[in-house]
C-alpha cells in the first residue's frame, strides 16, 4: 500500500475499529458517532477517489497513445528490414532467370543428345552411340560456359541474399526486447481486468449502500474502490515504463536500418 493510500484510508480503518470497540451498551451511540464519521471520511475520500480515477485515464490515454505510435514505427521498420537491398536482389534474380531461359534450349539439347547416346550403347549400337557423342561433345565448349555464367548469376544472387540477411539481422536483434517487453505489459494488464473488476463489483455495492444509507458500509467500499485505483496506478506505471523501453528498442532498430 502506498504512503498516499495508507494515509488516506487510515481514519476510515479507525472508524470501523471504533465502531465496534465499546460495549453492548454504548454501542448505539458509538455507531452514530461512526456512522458521522464515515459520512465525513467518505466526504474527505470521495475527492481524492475521483482524482485518482481522473489521473489514472489520462495516464492511460498516455500509455495508448505511446503505443500507437510503437506500433506504426515498428511497421514502418519491418517494410524497412524487407525492403533491405530488394533493388539489388530483385536485379540479380532476375538476371539469374534471364542466364537460365538464354541457355535452356542449348542445355536441353545437351541433356537430349546425352541420354540418347546412352540408349543407343544399350542397344550395342555402337555406330550411333559416336555420333551422338560426337554431336554432345561439339556442344561442351558452348555448355560448360553457358553453365558458368548461370552458376555466376545464381553465386551473385545468393551473395546479395547472404549480405541482405545478415544487415537484416543486425535490426532485429535491436528489437529482440520487444517481444519479451509486450508479453509483461499482456500480463499486467491482465492484473488491471482484475482490479477494476472488483472496483466494479465494490461499487456496486457502494451503491446500494448509499441508496439504503449505510454511510458505514459505503465508506469501506469506497476504501476498497481507492484501494484498487491506487493499484491500477502502480500497475500503468509499471506498463508506461515497459511502453518506453519498446519505444527506445524500435528507435535504436531504426536507426540501424542501412540507408
């Protein structure tokens, strides 16, 4: 509990000790004395309740608004990462395509001219079998080059793919934290639901108490209620730290985006 609360709550707790710290017999008059006094306690309370209440959704719609922004910079980083040497891989592919379709008949012939010399030794037709590799060896020259230059085109794509990669990696190591950090704040505000659950039930209760005026009883659910609030404080505290430590995760990956 915290100082502010402890002392905020303390004459209220006093009240309900002394509203059943007498006798039977004077325990008619110490319960109207109680009653005036948890009438008064509300009236002091009821102030820093709202105050409390009102702070606690500015301070969220801080924390959102943080947020919001975390959200559209990491989008922006994660198009940036994707988007790392995509000009350079994009040309490079497509020059590994154009190597391959350039060859692809003189290749076929190749590979064609290879099996049917096979076939042909098969058959012990020994005659045909030459002159197919004849014809297949005329070709090697031309097809040996023609495989070195897509196996260039394909070592330059995969180099640029490799170096794209490791540049990549470098930003989302900056952003490993992130993931560990969303997963407190999912947590805590889980604890949030919570507390203002039994806010919402104290109040309902609170309620019905005014309503039946049981200044006593709506005195200690207004205690409960300021109890909760004081707890969602601490709680978005925490949360706006986390929310912060993203923010400067997502900017320090930014910054290591290649220009």
């Amino acid at each position: 509990m915290s100082n502010r609360l402890f002392h905020r709550l303390t004459p209220l707790l006093l009240i309900f000790a002394l509203a059943f710290s007498f006798p039977a017999s004077g325990r008619a008059s110490a319960a109207g004395d109680a009653w005036a006094a948890a009438l008064s306690g509300i009236d002091a309370l009821y102030d820093g309740y709202t105050a409390l209440e009102t702070a606690n959704k500015i301070e969220k719609q801080a924390i959102q608004e943080l947020r919001k922004n975390s959200e559209a910079r990491l989008k922006t980083v994660n198009a940036a990462v994707k988007a790392i040497d995509k000009t350079k891989i994009d040309r490079l592919a497509a020059e590994a395509a154009a190597a391959k379709s350039k060859h692809a008949a003189l290749l076929k012939q190749y590979a064609d001219l290879g099996k049917q010399a096979a076939e042909a030794r098969k058959r012990k037709d020994k005659k045909n079998a030459d002159l197919l590799d004849l014809k297949r060896n005329k070709l090697k020259p031309s097809v040996d080059a023609a495989k070195s230059e897509i196996a260039k085109t394909k070592e330059a794509l995969a180099s640029a793919k490799k170096q794209a990669a490791a540049k990549a990696q470098v930003v989302k190591n900056a952003l490993t934290p992130v993931a560990a950090l969303k997963k407190q704040v999912t947590a805590e505000n889980k604890t949030i639901a919570a507390y203002n659950k039994t806010r919402a039930a104290s109040y309902k209760r609170y309620r019905a108490s005014v309503k039946s005026g049981g200044a006593i009883t709506a005195a200690a659910e207004l205690t409960l209620m300021y109890a909760q609030l004081d707890k969602i404080h601490a709680s978005q505290q925490k949360i706006y730290g986390w929310e912060k430590q993203i923010a400067a995760a997502i900017q320090s990956a930014a910054a290591k985006i290649p220009s």
